[in-house]
C-alpha cells in the first residue's frame, strides 16, 4: 500500500500535467480569438465558449490561497 507521502507526490504530478495542459489550452483559444473569424455564427460560438472558459478560469484557484 502507497504512503500518503507517495500518493501526494503522485497528485502533484498529475496537478502539475493539468496546469501544462490547460495552458496550452488557453494558448489556443487566445490564438483562435486573434484569428479572423468571418462567420458571424462561429465567432458567436466562439465568443460564448471563450466568456465560459474565461469566466470558470477567474473563478478558480491557481495555487493554494491564491486567486486570479
């Protein structure tokens, strides 16, 4: 049976593994919002999901104790 000690090397691993994906993520909606989105109908989907995404992020932790 794992230690508490290897389970929270474990966790911070794959919190870690999420942080880089989420900020490959947000690079690339970035990306998409600076790009020419012509279509009236995917720049309102685009714009919602980007509000939606934005909005979960500022209401999330970064760090322990910390805020954005």
């Amino acid at each position: 049976m794992k230690t508490l000690q290897e389970k929270v090397c474990e966790l911070e691993k794959e919190v870690e593994s999420l942080r880089d994906e989420n900020e490959s993520l947000w690079f690339l909606l970035e990306e998409f919002e600076k790009s020419n989105l012509v279509n009236p109908e995917y720049r309102k989907n685009f714009d919602e999901a980007f509000k939606k995404a934005r909005f979960n992020t500022l209401m999330s932790m970064k760090r322990i104790g910390e805020a954005w």
